[in-house]
C-alpha cells in the first residue's frame, strides 16, 4: 500500500519566495502578463504567497531571469 504524503506549506517561507519573486520581476521591468506569455506561468497568485510553488517551477522561474537555484535561496537567506 503506497503512503500518501501531504504538502508542507510553511507560510512564512511563502511569502519569502513571493516577495523576491516579484522584486526580480519588477527589477528586471517584466510585467506579469509578459512573464506569462513568455513561460505560460501565472506568477500573481505566487507573488500573492498563496500558492506552494514547485522546485520545478521555481527553477523555470530562476533560468527565466537567469539567476540559479543557489543564488534565489541565498537572496531568501538574506532577508
């Protein structure tokens, strides 16, 4: 019989993630509907913290502004 496991959704690392999403975003100046059109992923409700974002869709999101993994979560570290 398989196990099923749950999503952990800290709230706080949320809102971490969230917020240097969109400081990435408005930095590099793209505007939501243009991330969208160029990835077909809906940052809104991510920069909302609202959603528990994939490390898949996290990576997608990090080759987009052409930062790494590494770098976004030492950005998160800081804060």
């Amino acid at each position: 019989m398989r196990e099923v496991v749950s999503q952990i959704k800290d709230e706080i690392l949320l809102k971490k993630i969230a917020l240097c999403i969109k400081d990435i975003r408005s930095k590099a100046d793209i505007t939501l509907d243009d991330f969208y059109v160029d990835t077909g992923i809906h940052l809104a409700r991510i920069e909302q913290g609202k959603t528990n974002i994939s490390i898949s869709t996290l990576s997608e999101i990090c080759t987009y502004f052409t930062i790494s993994l590494s770098d976004f979560f030492k950005l998160i570290e800081s804060n």
